[in-house]
C-alpha cells in the first residue's frame, strides 16, 4: 500500500471485481426501473385517473379482438384471478370493459374493451409513448438498440437455462 493510500485510509477503494460490478449493475437496473414505473404510475393517476394495473389489463385486452377470460388476464399478468377480477368490476362500472360468457364454457368469462373503452386507452397509450419516450430521451436511438438486444439476449439465456462460459 503506498503512502498516501495509507493516510487516506477507508476513502480509497480497493478496485471492484466484476462481480461486484455485475450486482452493482442489477441494483441499478431494479432502481431505473421502479423509477420510471414510479413515474409513469403518477402520470396515469393524475392524467387519466387510472391505475397502472388497469392500464396493463387493458393493454391486453387492446391486442385481442375476441376479449380474454379472467385466467388468460391473470396468467398473462402474473396476478391472482382476484386481482384480476378487482380490476374488471372498476373498468366494468366505467363501462370501460364488457364481460360476457366464454362460447363452449359457460362458467369461464370472457372480458372485452367496450369502444368508450378501446378510445380510452387508445388516448392513455399515445400518452404513455410518449411519457417512456421523455424518460428514456437520455439515451439515442442507437443506446436504444444496443441496450434492447444485450437485455434481450440476457433474458432469452436466462429463461432457457444459458451460462455464458
């Protein structure tokens, strides 16, 4: 140890080992994360009056001509059928959302945008773009792909079991 790192004692850091920095990564990613969720969150509240649990249910609802049942939307979203249900009886009483017995299934429900329903959340997407894009708006489009494909890769070799060697 030289002197000088001596005398300053704990204010030098040894250097970190990739580990350390692959975690410090991930805590990073996590904090980004829950930051823009955060974020995006409060925009939805304040703008729309809606929740973004709601806005993902509809989300799935607005791929899909034909609706979905209840456990199709809680599979999808990773959330128990009584969330799922919780949230259908608010967009429901909105008139956001019909829901209607599943053909071939009479005790499944099948759950649709209504049209007031699909306008909605045509006008909360165009806003939500548009709020990702403003938080993002650090990174250019070539950021952008490079970082898609590295998480995108990430995920795929971590969901098939993959190590890098």
């Amino acid at each position: 140890m030289s002197a000088t790192a001596a005398r300053l004692g704990s204010r030098v850091r040894a250097p970190q080992t990739t580990s350390k920095q692959r975690l410090r990564l991930w805590l990073r990613l996590l904090r980004a994360a829950r930051a823009i969720e955060g974020a995006l969150r409060e925009r939805l509240r304040t703008t729309f009056m809606m929740t973004l649990p709601q806005f993902d249910v509809m989300a799935a609802l607005a791929r899909t001509r034909t609706g979905m049942t209840m456990t199709e939307l809680s599979r999808l979203l990773l959330v128990s059928n009584g969330n799922v249900t919780g949230i259908i009886d608010r967009l429901a009483a909105e008139a956001l959302v019909t829901r209607h017995t599943a053909a071939g299934d009479r005790r499944a429900v099948r759950v649709t945008l209504t049209r007031t329903g699909a306008d909605r959340f045509a006008e909360m997407a165009a806003a939500h773009e548009a709020w990702v894009d403003e938080l993002l708006s650090d990174f250019t489009k070539a950021d952008t792909e490079v970082l898609i494909a590295h998480l995108d890769g990430l995920a795929g070799r971590i969901r098939n079991g993959e190590r890098r060697p």
